[in-house]
C-alpha cells in the first residue's frame, strides 16, 4: 500500500546559468542552522572544485539537505550550462519538485526553458522564484509574465499554471510572496516549499527499488551511487540486486556496504533508510548511472530517460613536441588512458574511444566548454598531452544522407553591433529565426544554426560587441549536412627554427601579423607564434639576432619596440586551432603548432590535400 512520507521533502534548483542557484542553495542552509553561528563560511559553498569557484559556474550536481520545522529538505543544486545539461536530465528523477529560479532582470533565458521543459515533462510541480530584485534594473513583474508565456509555450498542465511565484534576494537572504511585502528572511520559501512540493511516496512494505541517479566518486571508497529510495527499505548488508532498464540482460547480486544520507553539506552514516530518503550507496564497484538496486525477489527496474548522446568530439593524443617531458608529471599514453577512464566513473555525457593509434583517444563531449573543463582539469592535476581541433560527430539516415547536429544561439547585443554579428553567424550557415528588441538599447536575435558553425566564435563574437554581448545556445536535434565552412580567414605565423624568441627577431615578424608570445620564449620548428594578416601562413625566424658591424651603436638596438603579445585562455586557443593544428597543454604552457612539425613534408601534405 502505497503511502506518503510527511517529514520529507525532495525539490530541485533549475535554472539558467548565472541566476542565482547555488547562492541561493548558500542562503537556504545558513538560515536553517547548518552553519555554527560563529562558522567561518566561504560564498557558494556548493561549488566544491576549482574552476567552479573560479568561473562562478557549476559543473556537477551537488546534494544536500536541511531542516525546517521538523521536515527534512532534500534539495540538489543542478548545473545550468546547456554542456552540463545530462546532469539536469538524470537528478530530477529523485525529486518531486523544482524551484525555477529567473534573474529579475534577465528573465527567461534558452537554459531556463531547456530545464523547464525537462521539469514539465517529468510532471514535476514547479515554484518560480523571481531573483536578483534588489538589482536597480530589475523588472520582476514583466519577468512573471515572460515565465508565464514560457509555461504557455511548453505546454504546461491548469495546475502547472497555478504555480506559486516568490520575489527574492539570494544574496541579501530574503524571499516574499508580495513585491511589497518587507524583506525579512528565506522563511516564505521553505514555508511554500512543505505547502506546495508534495512529500514523496512509496511503498514500505514492498519489495526494494532504488534508481541510481548519480555516481560520485572517492579515491578511498571507489564509486558511490546516489538515489532515492521509491519503495521498501536499505538496510547495510542487505543483498540486492542490480538490474537496468536499457540492459534487459543486466543481473548482479551484490551488497549494501555502506549508506549515507545527507546532512548539510556531509554525508552521515545510517544504517537503514526508508522511502522518500535519497541516500548515497558505497561498497559496489561496478554501479551506473540508471542502475536499479532492487530486492532479489522481485527484481523489476526503474524506467529512465536516455543521456543526451554527445555532439562533439576531440582527439587526446600523448604530447610528441620537441619540448615533451619538460614540464609535465604524467606524460605517457597509459597515464592519459588511466585519466580519461577514471573520469567516465563520474561524467554520464563523456565518452572515450580508443583509436588506431595507441597514443590517441577521441573524447567527446556535450560541447567546448564540457571538454575544455576536463582539459583544464588534467592540466592542473600535472598531465601534459596534446588536443586537435573540435570536430562535430555527424550521423547518417536511412537514404544515407549525412546528417549533422543543430543549435538554436539566441544572442543578445547593444544596437550597434546586430548588423556584425547577423553577418558572422550566417556566413556560418546560421539562419535568422527572430529578431525583437529587449529594451536597454539591446537586441534579441534567434538562429538556427551548425554546431560546427559555433566552433570558435565566441572569441569573434567578444570582440565583435565590444564585450557586452551574450551568447546562449541549446541543442535542438539532428539536420541534413549545410555545406562546408571556412573556420579562420587568416593563416598562422610559424616558427622555422629552434631556439628561444629574440627581440630582433619578433621586431621583424610583428609587422607580418598579431604575435602570441613575447621574447625569452622556447620555441621550436613548426611551433605558431602568432596569426597571420593574410590567409595563408607565413615561415619566419623569431630567434634571429642582428649581424654585428663595426659601427653599431649600443642604443641602436633599445629603441625596438614590441608590441604586448596577444596572450589567450585555454578556449582561445581551442577556439583559434585549426584541423592540421594541435594544441599542447601542459601544466605551465599552452603551445599551438602545426600537426606535422617538419615544413618539407609539411608542404607535401598540403599538395596532396589539395590535389585529392
């Protein structure tokens, strides 16, 4: 007999990148007592690795939990990047419940309806809070009306529509039901949270079910599933096996080891669990994301959505430049393989395959930024190693036809700029599908348009609008292949000589293009420094040094001036690479080069290119 558990309830966060979620998630926990009051509390506690902290993203589902008025809140901070979006797809099956969270000035974003939509989809109960309403441009109740077209727009059921709506500051720590009510506390959420979310509910005297919707990892333990518990019980020890939805053939007996619920921001040990609960499961070395823990009796598996299958794809390949080995502690294809391998324990989007090559895998992933994450990852974790250019995966129908994966880029830029950008994305096989303005001089526009066609743009597209655009793109399915597409107008500068870079000699070669380094740099034959001002590229010497005269005079050579070098990021450079380029990532360098570093042979390759 199914019943409802009334002292638990599981919601999710969702919504756009950069609205609010995890500072909210903050709030929520300080003002249910998780914290001492004299606990030194860092801002977004929830973003646990680097480069969340740094770029003020987050990449991986977090779970935690608190208490209000003797209800346990199971809440999970989900990620909002469109390359993350396997995260969102899976957790929101241990919930009974999303908060929609809307910046107050932004209003509905690409993302918020990608979420939305999974939410709706799923059933799923949705509160929408209105966030950032303390910024001076805020505009909230236009915002509740763009979320109110949005549900429209998705099809949303009458009771979909009803949904509550809150005004709140994250970052000042209060919510409210009415604009004009004062600013108090979070007290208003967590109240329409147990009033409006339903407690989740189950069976307790059925036999076991647990989905498996999330795997951690932990060098001590091994894997750790985390789900929710659907009907009976988890008692440590208990046998049980793992069945699965998608592997009708799938049938393994196994023991709980260890159980976890969550507590703030620790996992604590139980040692039972009941319905509703969603616990984290250690001790089982071979669990999945999907897997259904179930009692050997009755073994019957959870439904689960398919992960979104991954559009893009790059090649990891051992780093064989002339400066190899020097600055890197894990440098070997074994090292590499071992890395990317350990990586698929945790990531559900990625995927890695061998290839001819035993030092070269290709990877992919949802998009540049869900790949250039994992580089970044293996950069500081001591690995050197070698990328090629980001290629799109392409699929092919019943007639054969080739068929390639689809976005939909909805840009926002200042006036000026619309006739640039309309220019770029459609010379990049983009389609206009809207244009509107949004007020604030700014403008809306919509393209359908290639993945590979969005393969090193946001680079052009920040130049282009001075800065002050915004970019957001969605997956939207499979079409017939557009044509082929020139990536760069401009060819690369290339060094011809080993050595280290010389004023003299990046005094001359500055004149032929924009240069990526300054002097004192190592460089190496075939090695770019820099991008070229015409298409093709240009062989030069940045290590050659002035013939001496008998009449040369000492300040003859101070008066050179170099112009700064053009220093970029990491997803510039995998922006600028092209398809006979790699990039060589080490812990300390971003080197660009050549694929084959030799000119002559180099040359050979190009004319037979051209001639096949």
């Amino acid at each position: 007999m199914k019943m409802k558990r009334e002292d638990v309830r599981n919601v999710a966060i969702i919504a756009h990148v950069d609205h609010g979620k995890t500072t909210l998630v903050d709030q929520l926990l300080r003002q249910s007592g998780v914290f001492r009051a004299n606990q030194e509390v860092v801002d977004r506690v929830m973003d646990s690795n680097d480069i969340e902290r740094e770029r003020g993203i987050t990449i991986l589902s977090k779970n935690t939990a608190v208490n209000y008025n003797g209800t346990k809140i199971n809440i999970i901070d989900t990620p909002g990047h469109a390359d993350f979006g396997g995260e969102v797809e899976r957790v929101l099956k241990m919930v009974n419940g999303v908060i929609l969270l809307v910046d107050a000035y932004e209003g509905a974003m690409p993302q918020t309806k990608f979420v939305l939509r999974k939410a709706l989809e799923l059933d799923l109960p949705v509160i929408v809070c209105i966030n950032k309403i303390d910024r001076p441009e805020a505009r909230p109740e236009e915002v509740v009306d763009e979320v109110l077209e949005l549900l429209m727009d998705l099809d949303a059921s009458d009771e979909q529509l009803d949904c509550p709506f809150l005004y709140a500051s994250a970052r000042s720590g209060y919510a409210k039901k009415n604009l004009d009510d004062p600013n108090v506390d979070m007290q208003p959420l967590f109240q329409t949270i147990l009033d409006y979310i339903p407690a989740p509910e189950g069976d307790p005297d059925a036999e076991t079910q647990v989905l498996i919707s999330t795997i951690d990892y932990n060098e001590y333990v091994g894997r750790i599933g985390v789900g929710k518990i659907d009907n009976g019980y988890l008692k440590v020890n208990q046998d049980c096996v793992i069945v699965n939805h998608h592997e009708p053939d799938k049938f393994r007996k196994v023991k709980i080891g260890k159980l976890y619920e969550f507590e703030g921001l620790n996992k604590v040990e139980v040692q039972e669990a009941k319905i509703g609960s969603i616990v984290a499961i250690s001790g089982i070395a071979d669990i999945h994301i999907g897997d259904t823990l179930c009692s050997p009796e009755k073994p019957e598996a959870i439904p689960f959505q398919k992960i979104s299958e991954p559009t893009i794809s790059m090649d990891f390949m051992v780093n064989d430049s002339p400066l190899a080995g020097q600055e890197g502690k894990f440098i070997t294809s074994r090292h590499i393989r071992e890395r990317l391998m350990r990586e698929l324990n945790t990531d559900v989007s990625l995927r890695v395959e061998e290839t001819d090559s035993a030092d070269c895998f290709k990877v992919s992933g949802r998009g540049e930024l869900h790949l250039s994450v994992l580089i970044e990852n293996m950069r500081r974790e001591g690995f050197e190693f070698a990328v090629s250019k980001a290629e799109v995966l392409y699929k092919y129908d019943e007639r054969n036809r080739k068929l390639e994966p689809m976005e939909i880029a909805y840009v926002d830029v200042p006036d000026d700029f619309t006739g640039a950008v309309i220019q770029k994305l459609t010379s990049r096989k983009g389609e206009l599908q809207g244009m509107s303005p949004i007020g604030g001089g700014y403008t809306r526009l919509e393209f359908s348009i290639p993945s590979r066609g969005l393969i090193g743009y946001r680079g052009e597209f920040m130049t282009d609008t001075k800065g002050n655009g915004i970019l957001n793109t969605s997956f939207d399915g499979y079409a017939p292949f557009k044509g082929e597409l020139s990536y760069r107008k401009q060819g690369s500068l290339i060094a011809f000589e080993a050595g280290e870079s010389i004023t003299y000699g990046l005094f001359n070669a500055q004149e032929r293009g924009t240069l990526f380094i300054g002097p004192g740099v190592k460089v190496y034959s075939g090695m770019i420094v820099g991008q070229s001002a015409k298409p093709e590229d240009i062989e030069l010497n940045v290590c050659k040094t002035k013939k001496l005269t008998n009449t040369r005079s000492s300040s003859a050579d101070e008066a050179l001036r170099l112009v700064p070098p053009k220093i970029m990021s990491l997803e510039q450079c995998l922006d600028y690479i092209d398809t006979d380029e790699l990039l060589e990532i080490t812990p300390t360098s971003l080197r660009i080069r050549k694929k084959i570093l030799d000119p002559t042979l180099r040359k050979r390759a190009m004319i037979s290119r051209k001639n096949s």
